[in-house]
C-alpha cells in the first residue's frame, strides 16, 4: 500500500517506495497514488529519513544507514552547517537534530 509520507505546504506529497530493491524517496501524486520520479536514493541502502524545513515548504535532506545513520543535505545551510560540525568534531558522528529558525527573534 502506497502512503504519502510527507506532505508539503503546496501539497505535493513524496513517499518510500522499494521497487528497485531498495527505498527510496519518490514523488507521489495525490490524486492518483501513483509513484513518480526518483528523488533520492541511498545507493545499496534503505533510506531512514526525510527532512523538511520548518514550513514545509521543501525537502533539505535524506538520511540512510549503513554501519551509521548518514544524513544528505540538499540545502546549502544546512550542508555548510554538518560540514563545520564535522570539522570541529573530527572523527565523530555529528548529526543536526533540529534547527530553530530566529530571524524574527532577538537572542539574549
């Protein structure tokens, strides 16, 4: 069975499919549930995630395991973000967990 399993604020929808033997992020169309276009794949592993921002507006990444969950970031920030993660943490697993947008708030 064919579920959505994010919906996005104009309501595309993208769901995990297998049917090339591994999951994978696709396309799905609402009105039909038929799977479309390939997103993301995670190579000869099964995707584990799906991240959006915080509007819905748009997919940021993917994340799949292998020995270790490995997040893909198609957002710039979010990429820059995990790389100074990764460098000032050196031969760590450093995940982002969640972000707080504070544009419109003052930090004290």
């Amino acid at each position: 069975m064919i579920v959505p399993n994010a919906i996005l604020a104009d309501g595309s929808a993208v769901t995990y499919s297998s049917r090339n033997g591994y999951s994978a992020v696709y396309k799905l169309d609402l009105a039909t549930m038929k799977v479309g276009e390939k997103l993301f794949d995670g190579g000869a592993y099964d995707l584990s995630g799906i991240y959006l921002d915080s509007d819905r507006s748009k997919i940021t990444g993917y994340s799949f395991t292998d020995t270790r969950r490995h997040t893909v970031w198609i957002d710039d920030a979010r990429k820059k973000l995990q790389a100074q993660l990764e460098a000032n943490f050196p031969n760590k697993q450093v995940r982002i967990l969640g972000l707080i947008d504070i544009h419109d708030s003052q930090t004290v």
